[in-house]
C-alpha cells in the first residue's frame, strides 16, 4: 500500500461499484465510504486521505454545497487530498474543476478511466517514503522501523510502542500525537491503542477483539468501527 483514498458518494450502488475497480490497483488502501458533505469533512479531517474520488450531484443547489464544503477544507486542511470529480455531464465536471478539483472522469467510471486518473494522481504526488521513525527520551534516540511496529498502546501522557519482535520502546509523547503524525495504515481502534493494520491476521465482532500476529489480541471500540470497516476492506481486498 502506498496511498490511501476516501470515496464520497450519496448511492451504495456506485459506490461499491468504484470500490470495486479499485481492486485492480493494490497500491490503494480504501480509508472509508461516506454519503454527505458533513461526514466527509469530519474523515478527510480524521484519517487525512491522500485521494478522493466525489461523485458531483446532479441538483444544482448539492453542488454548490458540495463546491463550498471544497472550497472552506483549504483553510484548515494541509496538506489537501487530491480531489477526483465522478461527473454525470462535462458541465458537472467543469464547474467541479474550477472549485479547485484537480482531476474529473466523466461516469460511469471504467477501468481504463480510473487507471489514467491514478497515474496522473502518483505523478504530482510521490509516495512518502519515510520508513523510521525517531524516538527521543533525554539524550537517547532510538530509530524504529514503522514495519516492525506491531501497536501502539497509551500509558497516561506517554505511548509504549510495541514492536513485532517482542520488544517495547517507550515514547514520550500522546497516542493522540502519534495517531496525528504516523501514516495511514496505522489506525486508532481503541481509547488506547492504534495498530498497524498489516498486522491484523483477525477481527472478531462478537467479542470486539482485534488479533495481531495471531497471538496479541487488543480490544476495538465501536467508536472506531470505520477503521475496523476500513481494515475489513483492505483485508478483503
């Protein structure tokens, strides 16, 4: 996985039917589905998607909101995700444009469509290569590697950082400050805990239990079923 996307489309039909497509593309880890304006800012602001793909509404008067909700995330969102209008007509697609999309494809979305889209996507948008992470304490610096990170567990206003070896390093910093600053594929699913989702060998519903490894198992709260939803989807994938 090197991206992530968020999908915003008011009908489950298309919606699944875009999700569907992007299967072909396993660089693309999909971070949530949502159907209104309000709910997409409160994930573009909460899981910091690099791509999104909108499907621009048909009524004049959801478009324009759709348009303002864009135009009011450039004040308080950096960096922007790169926006991707799904347009029914090219006049959709060029008012979506001039409302600071940076890319359209006019629906219904094909294969071939969404490939042009996403290679013009990676091109102004490099992956993030950064692979370590440095944890201060004092005058000690340990470099961690993110892959072998397996979770991230809170400890009052310190993080122990548990790694894949066994092995625990102790930061002084928020879980809030590491779910803020780390990549995509760690998600938050509990008060006190963030995980590496390529990690995860189990989710168990009935029992709210998330398994790493096949042998630590954390508990998920319902207050993050989207990231548990989101894991699901990657899984599936």
């Amino acid at each position: 996985m090197r991206f992530s996307f968020l999908i915003i489309d008011d009908n489950s039909t298309t919606a699944k039917e875009t999700l569907g497509l992007f299967e072909n593309f396993p660089n693309y880890f999909c971070a949530g589905i949502v159907k209104d304006n309000q709910t997409a800012i409160n994930q573009i602001i909460k899981l910091k998607p690099q791509l999104v793909i909108i499907r621009i509404p048909v009524k004049s008067n959801e478009r324009t909101s759709l348009f303002t909700t864009i135009n009011d995330l450039f004040q308080y969102v950096d960096p922007m995700p790169y926006f991707i209008a799904l347009a029914s007509a090219p006049d959709y697609a060029l008012e979506a444009i001039q409302s600071g999309f940076s890319d359209y494809t006019i629906a219904p979305l094909h294969l071939h469509e969404l490939g042009k889209s996403l290679f013009k996507f990676e091109k102004r948008n490099p992956p993030n290569n950064i692979t370590t992470i440095c944890i201060k304490s004092y005058s000690d610096y340990q470099f961690v590697s993110l892959q072998d990170i397996a979770y991230l567990k809170a400890d009052n206003n310190t993080t122990d950082i548990q790694l894949y070896n066994g092995k625990t390093v102790n930061a002084y910093k928020t879980l809030k400050h590491f779910e803020d600053t780390l990549p995509f594929y760690f998600l938050r699913i509990h008060k006190s805990y963030i995980i590496n989702i390529n990690h995860v060998s189990r989710i168990h519903f009935s029992k709210s239990k998330c398994y790493l490894n096949y042998n630590e198992i954390l508990p998920f709260s319902l207050t993050y079923r989207d990231n548990i939803d989101a894991i699901i989807r990657k899984i599936n994938i």
